[in-house]
C-alpha cells in the first residue's frame, strides 16, 4: 500500500527557533508534493508545493524535497505561536486512489512563547 | 470571496436517512475532489470528478455517490446512513488534475 509517513509529535518548539517537519513516502514514482497547515476545527490550508529535487523558499517556509531518499521536509523560520497547528505532508501518488492526494497523518505543531 | 464553499456546515441525522452535500468552486477549476476526515484526523480521498471522468476509490462504499451538474459543483449523496460515516467531509478542486489543491470549510457529519 503507497503511503506518506510523518511523525505524529506533538513537536514543541520555542518561539523564534527553527521548526523542521519531516515527512517519507513509499512510492517513487510520486512528482507532486504538498504541505497543508490545519488548524482545529479547520480545513486544509495550502502553504507550500515542490515538484523538483532541492528547496523552495517562500517567506519563512522552506520546503525540501530528495527523491532518491523518498523525503520531503518542511522548515518554518522565526516559528510563531501563531505556526501553532498540526501540518499535513501530502502526496500525489499515481494510481493512488481516485488520483488525489495521499495524506499523511499530520504532526502536530506547538509553537512556546 | 470563498473559493470553495460547501453546505451545510453541520450535519446531524439518523441512521438509515440519505443526506446531501453541496459543494461550489469559484476558481475556474476543472477537477473536484471528495475527501473524509475521521475522528483521528486523517484525510482520506473519497473520488476525484471532472467533466468526463469519475475516479473513485475502491475504498468508497457504494452508498456514496458524486454528483455533478456542472463543472462548478461537485455534491455527494449518501444513503442509508451508518454511525460509521461520522466525520468531517471536505470538498476540494485544483487545476489541473493532481496539482495543488483547495479545501472548502467542511461539512461535520454526525449520525446517531
């Protein structure tokens, strides 16, 4: 079964401090790769999506993407208690069921003052 | 101006009864999407909609069912309700199919 792996946390990190979010997919021949921020009792926001190896940089996320590792990651710069919130890694994994993406269990957040 | 839209927000039946929700995109956007997110939060992808082609996961019971008048709108009826489609269902949409996606504000199921 394809699948998209993170930690669940909770991950606590102190205001201003660096977050880095990890996620690992089974299925090598994936191309799309997507990071969702959810709050509770929200939907999905979309934050960030890679498509090539390497970083892309927008604001104070940094999404990174290996291939030949299977693994993508999500940096977030100057966190802010506002950053609080659980972030879903997603996969668009061909073939993986009603061609959506694949969610992974998402990582829940905490931003300390 | 909401993207995606979905009603009703809440939703609280009785088993055995058939309900709808409406989903409406804005966007422009050609491929619509079903998802479901259970009690422990993980999102699950129910079907995949555009204007000529329905996907749908082998997973979906059949009781589940797409229904689109046009492009705009993607609704999902569901008959015969259980306990076990409690959840949150969110209508999304993106183009072009598998890109990045958009989620509408969700719809809480509760059936007692």
């Amino acid at each position: 079964q394809k699948e998209v792996e993170q930690n669940s946390g909770p991950l606590s990190v102190p205001e201003g401090a660096i977050a880095s979010l990890n996620c690992t997919y089974s299925d090598r021949g994936s191309q799309s790769f997507f990071w969702y921020r959810q709050y509770s009792g929200k939907s999905p926001e979309l934050i960030m999506f890679i498509y090539s190896n390497g970083d892309k940089e927008d604001g104070r996320f940094t999404a990174q993407l290996n291939k030949a590792s299977q693994y993508v990651s999500l940096l977030i710069r100057d966190s802010q208690p506002s950053d609080s919130a659980t972030y879903l890694c997603a996969v668009n994994i061909a073939g993986g069921g009603a061609d959506g993406l694949t969610f992974g269990k998402g990582t829940h957040l905490i931003i300390q003052p | 101006d909401t993207a995606v839209s979905q009603t009703p927000k809440y939703l609280v039946t009785q088993m055995g009864n058939d309900k709808s929700i409406k989903c409406e995109q804005n966007l422009g956007h050609d491929t619509m999407y079903w998802y479901k997110q259970d009690s422990k939060k993980f999102l699950k992808i129910m079907f995949s909609y555009n204007n000529k082609e329905l996907i749908i996961n082998e997973t979906v019971p059949n009781r589940f069912s797409p229904k689109s008048p046009d492009k705009a709108h993607l609704n999902l009826h569901i008959n015969s309700l259980e306990l076990g489609d409690s959840a949150v269902y969110f209508c999304a949409s993106s183009q072009p199919r598998g890109g990045e996606q958009y989620f509408g504000p969700g719809t809480r199921l509760t059936v007692t």
